[in-house]
C-alpha cells in the first residue's frame, strides 16, 4: 500500500499521514489477492469490511437457484463494494463479489464506525495514540463513505434506466449513450465482455450478439471486443 495514492483516494482525502495511519490501524487494513473468478464474498454471509480495489477489478452479481447470472456492477481500480454490508454487519449478502481478473483489494473493517458516538465507545472501539484525536479521522471516512454510496445509487439507478426497454437494441443503446455520455465521447471502452454485458443487461447472449451486429450493419454502432463508437 502507497500511501500518497490511499491520500488521493476519495475515502482518505483530506487525511494527514497521521491520520490515515491511526484509520488503517484502527480499522483492521489487510491486503488480499485474488485471481480472476475467485469469489471474494459470497451471497448468504454477512460481513463488518469494506473492500478498496487497489489493483484489476471486481464485478457485483447475483445468481438465481436456476444458475442464472445478473452483474449488477463493475467495480475498477480506486473503487469500492460492500460498503453499505459493512456498515450494516446483521445485514446478510444478497450478491456475490467474484474478481473480474487478477486484483488485489484493501479490506477495512468500517461496521465498527456505526457503534455509538459517545466518548466511551469511541475509545473502545478506536484507541487513541498519545496526543492523537481519532474523532478527526473518523468523520472523514464517513463522510467520505456517504459521498461513495450517493455514487453507488446513481450507478444503480442507472442500471434501471439500461434494463428498461423491452427490446435487445433498446437495452444496448441504452447502456452505451449513457456510457457515452460520462465518457464526453462517442468511442470509447466498456468494462465488459461480450457475456458480462449480456448479464448486465439480463439479455441472452447470443441474441444480443446479433443485435450488435444488425446495428453494425445499419451504420448505428462500430465496435472491436470492448471498443465501441457510436455513429451518426
């Protein structure tokens, strides 16, 4: 871990270097790596940690009884997941977290920060350094993860918006406009494969497939694996 880039994140941001030291302390920080489709946290158990993804990244989904699979999210480099779990701990998993490639993930146990405010359970549950106050870090990080699941709804919402046409074409164009416009561009790239994007958008692959290509055809879209650019 480099602290200058956990500094930079958006959950440390504003933290001195004592600061973030006495967080990682106090919040049990430990590195783990896992290699592609490994399940980090499984549906049905509940957890106190967040995960950091400090290198790859992870997809969020759920699979059915039958072995259905829906992704819900994809969660890149600097980006979190679990983190309302982890604020919730009695909360049980209703998804699964399974790296997308080889990554590693900081883990921090942030159910903690939901124990009561008096003064005597912050010093149980963070105990201060001489000379330290663990109050200043504390506030940070919460706020810090209240702006990280204001991000985590919209993405959410904007899920919603993608999966709301009926048809195959309504679903794709849906999802690539507004990639588009995040991106500021008419090409860019998904975080997807052919398959992933398929479960993002709770679409058969292989009808999809021939969507795309009908689209293609029609001077719609152009695209290459994970590439696309948007025509017209």
């Amino acid at each position: 871990m480099n602290s200058n880039d956990l500094q930079n994140n958006i959950l440390f941001r504003g933290m001195t270097d004592s600061e973030l030291s006495e967080c990682l302390s106090a919040l049990s920080a430990q590195e783990k790596t896992y290699e592609k489709d490994e399940i980090i946290l499984h549906s049905g158990d509940r957890t106190d940690r967040m995960g950091l993804v400090l290198l790859g990244s992870v997809t969020i989904e759920s699979i059915d009884p039958w072995g259905s699979r829906t992704i819900l999210s994809h969660v890149g480099e600097g980006q979190f997941f679990a983190e309302t779990y982890a604020m919730l701990p009695d909360e049980v998993l209703l998804v699964d977290v399974r790296a997308n490639e080889t990554c590693r993930i900081l883990f921090l146990r942030v159910g903690e920060l939901s124990v009561p405010s008096s003064a005597n359970a912050d010093k149980r549950a963070f105990p201060a350094s001489p000379g330290s106050d663990s109050s200043s870090w504390r506030s940070k990080i919460i706020s810090s993860i209240l702006t990280i699941s204001l991000h985590k709804n919209l993405a959410l919402s904007g899920r919603s918006f993608h999966t709301a046409p009926k048809s195959a074409r309504g679903r794709i164009l849906a999802y690539l406009s507004s990639v588009s416009l995040k991106m500021h561009s008419r090409e860019f790239d998904i975080p997807f494969d052919r398959q992933q994007l398929a479960d993002y958008l709770n679409l058969e692959r292989t009808n999809m497939s021939k969507e795309l290509s009908k689209m293609r055809k029609e001077g719609l879209i152009d695209f290459k694996k994970s590439h696309f650019r948007l025509i017209g």
